[in-house]
C-alpha cells in the first residue's frame, strides 16, 4: 500500500477494484486542510481518462504490470493471435480490444505485451511503424504551397494522408498515437 501523494506518472495502482495508470498528479496544499492529491488517470482495463481527488493519507494498492515481448501471428477473424518468444505459447486477444492497435500490426512483428496476473490488458505499439503502400493515386501537379495530400491505402488496410510525391509501393512511416504520416522509411 502506498499514499496516494506519492503516486508518480507512469505508476499502477488499484483503487475501487479499478486498476489505473497514474497520467499526471497535483498536489494541492491550502491553510488549514489536508493536502489533496488531483490525479488524472488511465483506466488500463476500459482506456478512459479520469481524474480523481484524494486527501493525504488515502492508501491505494501499487501494483506492477508483467511485460513481455511477443510476435504477433495472424488474424484469425475473432482473435489476434501472438506467440511468447521464449517458451513459444501462443495467446488469443479479442479484436475488439485491439480496434487501434491491429491497423498497425503486421506478420511477424513484435509487440510488447502488458498483462496483470495473467489478465492480458493491451499491447504497447513502437512509436512509429512501416508500412508498405498497396493503393495510391498518382500525383498532380498543381496546388504546392498549401501542402497538397493524398490519401493512401497501406498494407493492414489503413487509409492515410500522404505528399504527392510519395508513389504506390514505397515504405512510410506511420506515427502509432495519431495514425498520421510522419515519414519515408
């Protein structure tokens, strides 16, 4: 158990059976009162973003979340299916619970996966990815100066916005948080 004051960003903790992940904390100490603790929080089970306030002294359980890294396999309609590097068990994930996720898996990649006590809570995604472009209109010349896009079919079947000059075939990168272009790989 530990105070709620001492809570940091990146800590787990469970409070109310809800197991959370500290975002972001401020310690709030007026003439008089108890300190109060305003602590933005990620739900890790539902992805919801709160914010809770506690007095000094309220106790919540810190816990660590089980990091491994896994190759994802394949898509097999209602499952992702990844396989454990070391000892070659292969765990089934629920589409629904990787929606985001899965538009930037490809074969064979490998992810991180985070789980509690055996509960398999998501995957942690590089921050940018490659993907290879399957389908894309040819550029026109024309309006330059306004950063003229196109969009762009890529290969797990995300659509994005790309230059004109970025052609059928070739590699981008694709940032993971906001499913943009960032690049050329």
């Amino acid at each position: 158990m530990v105070n709620v004051t001492e809570l940091r960003p990146g800590n787990y903790f469970i409070d109310e059976n809800n197991l959370y992940q500290v975002l972001d904390i401020l310690l709030n100490k007026t003439a008089m009162r108890k300190m109060v603790a305003k602590v933005k929080v990620k739900n890790v089970r539902t992805g919801t973003i709160n914010e809770l306030a506690r007095n000094s002294g309220y106790m919540v359980e810190n816990v660590r979340l089980d990091k491994r890294q896994m190759q994802y396999l394949y898509d097999s309609g209602d499952f992702l299916v990844f396989m454990d590097q070391e000892t070659y068990d292969q765990v089934e994930i629920p589409v629904e619970r990787l929606t985001w996720e899965k538009q930037f898996l490809k074969g064979d990649e490998v992810v991180e996966i985070t789980s509690y006590e055996g509960e398999i809570l998501g995957v942690n995604l590089p921050a940018k990815v490659a993907l290879k472009i399957t389908q894309c209109d040819p550029g026109v010349r024309g309006d330059t100066v306004n950063k003229p896009t196109k969009p762009a079919t890529l290969e797990t079947g995300l659509v994005v916005r790309v230059p004109l000059f970025i052609e059928e075939g070739e590699e981008v990168l694709v940032r993971t948080d906001t499913g943009e272009y960032d690049s050329r790989a």
